[in-house]
C-alpha cells in the first residue's frame, strides 16, 4: 500500500476479492483483447484477409499487458482505447495491421461493460442467496417464538421472532425477481460501429448485410450472450446502467431495513449481531457492545441508494448518438455500487450466520405489555359470565390508565391484572383471568404464515440448485 495515495475503503476493507477482481484493470483490458480476437475471427471467417497465425498471435498475448506501454501510449494519444491498441499491437506485430477492424471505442468498452456487469450480478445473486438460506433457517427455527410487534415504535400485538424475519426475507426474494429480470435482459451492444448503422462494417463486408448480422451473432455467441442489442447509436442505451443500479439499490434498501431493525433490537436487548471473543465495542466504555456490522450495512446501504441517481441522469441527458459525460461518472457510480453491495452482503451473510436471541428477555418484555393486550380477551370471558360488556369496557379503561401511570410514573412493574382481579364487576377468578395470559394466544397465524412462506416461496428459490457463494469473512 503507498500510504502517500488515496486508495478506496472498498478495496482496503470492504469489498471481496471477486468482486474487486471483477472491476480491476486485468478483468478489463483482458476483456478488450478478447474482443478484439473475436472480431478477428469472425470477419476472417466471414472472408476478410485475416491469417490463421494473425489470430494465433492475437490469442497468445491475451493476458500479458504491458500496463506501463499502455499508460505512455495513452499520456502520448489522450485516448485510453488507442493506447491499448497499439500496446497490442506491439506484442502482436503480425496481427496489427487487423487489430480493432472496422470498430469503434465502445466495441471494447461497451461490450466489456456489459459482460463486467452480467458476472458481477452473478457473484451478487450468490451472495444475495446465501442470505435468503440464512434468514430462512433462522426463520424457521423462530417461528413460534412470540414476542412484540411495533407500530410507529411503539408496542403493538404480539408477532414472532421468525415471523418478523420473513419480512426481511420477502423483500430479499423481491430484489432476486428484479435482479433475475434485468438479468435476463443484458445484450452485449455487438459490433454497431460509430452511429450504430454498422457502416463500416458494411463496408468491410462488400455489402453483405447478412455477415454483417452474422458477425455480431458470433461474438455474442464468444461471450455466452443470446443476443445484441438491436438497435444502438455509438453506445448500449445507458438505461441499462440505469436498469442495473435500480436492482442494487433495491438490495441496498433491504438490506438497510433488516440492519436499522437489528440495531434497534439488540438496543432493546432483544437480539444483537455476532460479536466476537476480542472484540471491541467500544474505545471509552469496556462493557459496550455496539452493533459496528449492522451500523456499516446502514452506512453502506446509504451510499447504494444515494449513487443510484447517476446512472439515471446520465441515462436521461445523452446526447442523440454519443456524448462522453457519460465515461468519468460511469467507470465510478457503477463499480463503487458494485463494489459497496458486495461489501453489504458480505456482512450480511456473516451477521444471519449467527445472530444471537435472548428469549427470556424477549419473553420479559412480552409480559410487561401482554395485561394490557389481554384485557380485550378477559372482557369478552366476563360478558359471557353475564357481565355488561359497556361497564366492563370503561372499568378496563380506567384501571388501564390507572396501571401505565404507574409503569410510566414511578417505573413499577404492570398490576394491571391485579386491579382487575380485585374488581368485583368482571366476576373471574384469578386463575380464569390469568389463563388469558398466554403469549402464544395471541401471535394469530405467525407460525402457519412462515411455514407457508418458506414453502410457497423461499424453498423453491433454494431448491433451484443455483450455486450460493460461501460465507465471507468480513473485514473490519
């Protein structure tokens, strides 16, 4: 590390190495020479004058890029491209005269885009899985464990613990159903030349529509892409861009929602991330155990959603054909939101790997709200002993008020039940009036709705036999 250089947090402590591979100068300058091998071999296939040791030469140097030539050449040009070109060139005498045929800039970069982003999906849809199998086991094995639901943070009825993670894990199977979507519509922009109107492709194919067509076919076919883009200026429509960093930010969100909640559950005791043997919480205060994982997912998250706007007002303000105020805030907003995703499920895999679940402090907090959530229940049972239910509902009322000024004022447990029990109007003994103090009355369908869930929707996902990434180790 040059400690006299600026060098970017994703790559010194977050993001993981595929991914940082995925955006790094040998991922994409060994792209371009891939391309360019390519097109050799299918405009000399299609009867351009290109000799079998031409191609041959091209693909031996494939990935031994002298970048020192290439940085020269491109001080000397001012033209990234064409820097690379020649740096080419010079190991491929023989095949330099042909190298970059009839192409223009974006026939590299453009293409390289695409196939840099359809891989980077990939390694996010792994890891974007790992979690989903993480949350769904944890879900599972909580699902009927009851414990406070809230409504504007404040306490509500009664969920479960696995209950609530099935709303983490919805929002997760909707961000794979966009990612799988967009996805499936990448396409590589092909060979479109300057305008898009494959003139001097055309040119070079004497006319020949047809291998013309038939050319842009076969380098999709190099790639594994089903398709180009069937209509283009110079570049692909930066709504591609666009299109992919929506699917990112949606992740980002998700993933921001489950870290706020965690934070706020481990506040309350509740639950916390895992926290490990040496580690420290915080530099002043030895007991603390702070939630530092789920803090930098909500840091990182911000950042996804914020960068999400570049892509769009660049996708908006492109000028007919081709403008080049697209390339500086490209080669930036889509690598670091690729970058910074890979770092959120990165911790996110490790935190769902092993968060920690305090049950008596769960139940603890269940029962200091559950009287007041039994009271509906208690009233309906002494209406039905004959009491009248106007009377029963007013005097539940004030003994309500009467046991959350004690709660609030003078921080003394809950009696409401004890008031109730002394009051001659319910008519229920203590012991009938307690039955109803069952937290598990009181979690509705919590437990069916996971079962349904994981077997209607999250199981099949898991079953499809697609590959989830191994859990990272994340940097601190």
């Amino acid at each position: 590390m040059n400690h006299n250089r600026y060098e970017s947090p994703f790559s010194s402590r977050y993001a993981g190495e595929e991914m940082q591979y995925l955006f790094s100068d040998n991922m994409k300058f060994r792209t371009f020479r891939r391309l360019w091998v390519s097109l050799a071999k299918a405009e000399k296939k299609l009867g351009v004058k290109i000799t079998d040791e031409q191609i041959a030469e091209l693909e031996a140097h494939v990935e031994d890029i002298d970048y020192e030539a290439a940085a020269a050449y491109e001080k000397k040009l001012r033209h990234d491209v064409m820097a690379h070109v020649h740096t080419y060139g010079d190991a491929c005498p023989k095949a330099r005269p042909i190298i970059h045929y009839g192409a223009t800039s974006c026939y590299v970069g453009d293409n390289t885009d695409m196939i840099i982003m359809r891989e980077a999906l990939k390694l996010v849809r792994s890891k974007l899985l790992r979690v989903i199998r993480n949350l769904r086991d944890f879900a599972l094995q909580y699902k009927a464990l009851p414990a406070l639901a809230y409504t504007h943070l404040q306490p509500a009825q009664l969920t479960t613990v696995g209950k609530r993670a099935t709303l983490w894990l919805y929002e997760l199977t909707l961000d794979l159903e966009d990612l799988d979507h967009v996805a499936s519509s990448l396409a590589l922009l092909g060979s479109k030349g300057t305008t898009g109107t494959q003139a001097s492709f055309l040119e070079i194919f004497e006319g020949d529509a047809e291998k013309v067509r038939e050319a842009e076919r076969m380098i999709a076919a190099d790639f594994g892409f089903e398709r180009c883009v069937p209509v283009s200026g110079q570049t692909y429509t930066r709504k591609f861009d666009s299109r992919v960093m929506n699917v990112l930010s949606g992740i980002a969100q998700s993933a921001y929602k489950f870290s706020n909640d965690l934070r706020l559950l481990q506040s309350f005791k509740e639950m916390e991330e895992p926290f490990e043997k040496n580690q420290i919480g915080s530099s002043a205060m030895p007991y603390k155990r702070n939630p530092m994982r789920c803090e930098r997912i909500s840091a990182l998250a911000r950042y996804v959603i914020s960068d999400s706007i570049n892509p769009a007002v660049t996708a908006s303000t492109q000028w007919f054909e081709r403008t080049l105020d697209d390339s500086a805030n490209k080669r930036i907003a889509m690598s670091e939101a690729f970058l910074a995703v890979d770092s959120i499920l990165n911790i996110y895999m490790n935190v769902t790997s092993g968060i920690v679940v305090y049950p008596k402090i769960i139940e603890q907090r269940v029962m200091r709200e559950l009287p007041f959530m039994a009271s509906e229940n208690i009233m309906l049972d002494a209406v039905k002993r004959g009491g009248d239910r106007q009377n029963l509902h007013e005097r539940i009322r004030l003994l309500s008020i009467e046991a959350g000024k004690r709660v609030k004022e003078e921080g003394l447990d809950n009696n409401l039940i004890d008031l109730i029990c002394a009051d001659p109007s319910f008519g229920l003994t203590r012991e009938e009036i307690e039955a109803h103090l069952n937290p598990g009355s009181y979690i509705g369908r919590s437990a069916e709705q996971v079962d349904e869930f994981l077997a209607g929707t999250v199981d099949p996902i898991l079953a499809a036999g697609d590959e989830i990434a191994a859990e990272t180790e994340i940097k601190v």
